[in-house]
C-alpha cells in the first residue's frame, strides 16, 4: 500500500513445517503515520525496550 508517497507493506504471511504439523502467521498492517526526522527523535522509549548498557549509562 502507497502512504504520503511510501510504499509499505500491508500484510506478511508465514507458513512453516512443525513437529506437529503446520503453523502459519499472518500480520496485517494499518494505521501507518508517517512522521518527520524530528517527531521520531522527540520520541521516548519505553524503559522495557532499553538494554541494560543503556539503563546503566544513564545513571
């Protein structure tokens, strides 16, 4: 799908061979914003996603 002059994607599906038979995955993408340079590095983290290096280097 096109958005504000990108193309991203709008679904990925996966289908894999298991021990128990077949597992597929679908992911259906929506929602897409598309932001300036500036309003993603105004962005927080969540202190989840922060490596520990991070964490500790901030202290």
């Amino acid at each position: 799908m096109k958005v504000d002059g990108f193309w991203l994607p709008e679904r990925n599906h996966s289908i894999t061979e298991i021990r128990l038979g077949t597992a597929e995955l679908t992911i259906h993408y929506s929602n897409y914003r598309i932001m300036s340079k500036e309003q993603v590095s105004n962005l927080s983290t969540p202190e989840s996603a922060r490596t520990a290096d991070t964490i500790h280097a901030q202290r």
